[in-house]
C-alpha cells in the first residue's frame, strides 16, 4: 500500500464532490418535490419542512463522503495487475 | 508515513466531531420545535375526533358529526382523537404531522391550517384489512 499524494487527496476530494453533485441532482436539487412532501399549509409545517432539509442535506454531504470514498478507494487501490478469472 | 497517519486521524477528528455537531445542532433545533406542536394553544373551537376501522368521524361543537374535517383558514383547531378498537394514527401530508391514536386515551393536538384547499387525512398505523382505504379529506376554506 503506498503513501497517499498530494495528488490522491485532490482526487478523492473531487471525486466526493462530484457524487454529492450526481446525488443532489437525482435527490431534486435540494427542493423536496411536491410529489411526496408538499408545501405546508400551516405555520409549524413550514418549520418541520425546514428542520426536513436541512436533515435531507446532511443525509446528501454524508451519502456522498461514504460512496464517494468508496469509489476513490476502488479506483486508487484496484489492482490492475490482476488476471481476470474468467479466462 | 506519519506525515499520512496524522493527516488520516485529522480526518477521522473532522469526521467524528463534524457529525457530533451536525446532530446536536439538529436537536436543538428539533427539541423546542417538538414541544412547540404539541404546546397547548388558544382554540376556536374543539373538534372531537373518532377513529375507528375503517372510518373517520368529526364531531362538532353544535353536535353535528360527519365523516369530513372542515376548517375555517386562520383558526386554531382543538382536535381531541379517541380510537374506539386498535391503534390508528392521524396523519395530513400537508400539515408535516402524524400522531398515534391509541384507544382508551385521548389525543390532544391544536392546528392552525392557513392556505384554503382540499387535504388528505390518512391512517397512518396499520390497523386491519382496509387500513389503505381509511382516509377522508380536511377542508379548509376561506
């Protein structure tokens, strides 16, 4: 296992941003659709939805830490050296 | 080598408080707003509400008992819910609230709908064969 580079932690940042951006884009861009959260008619529904947000992108920020990691580690450490073993 | 692991405990610090405040942050958010729904409110007028299987009953101040919740915008609401069999819970998408309805007690909750419209009331608690058809509408009108 190598030591990581300057280069590799700008590649797993990128790399995280995109996914967030990939995940923001299918989660409706922050605005919670009215298919399935529609906008409060009362004054504590406005609350709740703006408590909702702000858990539904804290649930983006880390979705897109854990999967874009993932994907950084998969391509950083994929061992290319390797045979396939369908041969 | 240790260059990297300082680097990597760093991140693993960012991680672990990061999420500690992310969540307390939340609950303080969410705690008073919590107490503030079910805070006792001037009403207008109380509606006693029955849930049974399969069926929503509104009775109003005048006695009048129907199957539909109407509302004037602008007024507050007392809803007392009672379940006369199993476990149901009162649920409007629009209002952002769900509560259970649990028989032998009574369910208090105030409500303040402003915006005139047609709303679901559904069941939200599985409570038997026709649980999905246990719904009705809450109309509030200007």
């Amino acid at each position: 296992m190598s030591e990581l580079r300057r280069w590799d932690y700008y590649t797993w940042g990128f790399i995280i941003i995109v996914t967030y951006i990939i995940i923001d884009i299918i989660g409706g861009g922050q605005t919670i659709g009215s298919s399935w959260t529609p906008y409060p008619i009362d004054n504590i529904g406005m609350q709740i939805q703006r408590l909702y947000s702000i858990v539904w992108l804290a649930g983006e920020i880390v979705s897109a830490l854990f999967i874009g990691s993932l994907f950084w580690l998969s391509i950083k450490y994929w061992d290319r050296e390797q045979k396939s073993e369908m041969e | 080598m240790a260059e990297e692991s300082k680097t990597i405990k760093q991140i693993e610090y960012l991680t672990i408080f990061g999420a500690t405040i992310l969540l307390f942050a939340l609950g303080f958010m969410a705690i008073p707003l919590m107490y503030e729904i079910e805070d006792p409110r001037e009403e207008d007028y109380i509606v006693k509400v029955t849930a049974e299987q399969w069926a929503w009953k509104f009775e109003y101040p005048n006695g009048e008992i129907i199957s539909e919740l109407n509302i004037k915008s602008g007024e507050t609401v007392k809803l007392e819910m009672e379940s006369t069999d199993v476990i149901h819970a009162f649920y409007v998408r629009d209002l952002h609230i769900k509560f259970d309805i649990i028989p032998g007690r009574v369910k208090e909750i105030w409500i303040t709908p402003e915006t005139p419209g047609e709303y679901w009331i559904q069941c939200a608690e599985f409570c038997g064969a026709f649980h999905g058809a246990m719904r009705t509408k809450m109309i509030v009108v200007e």
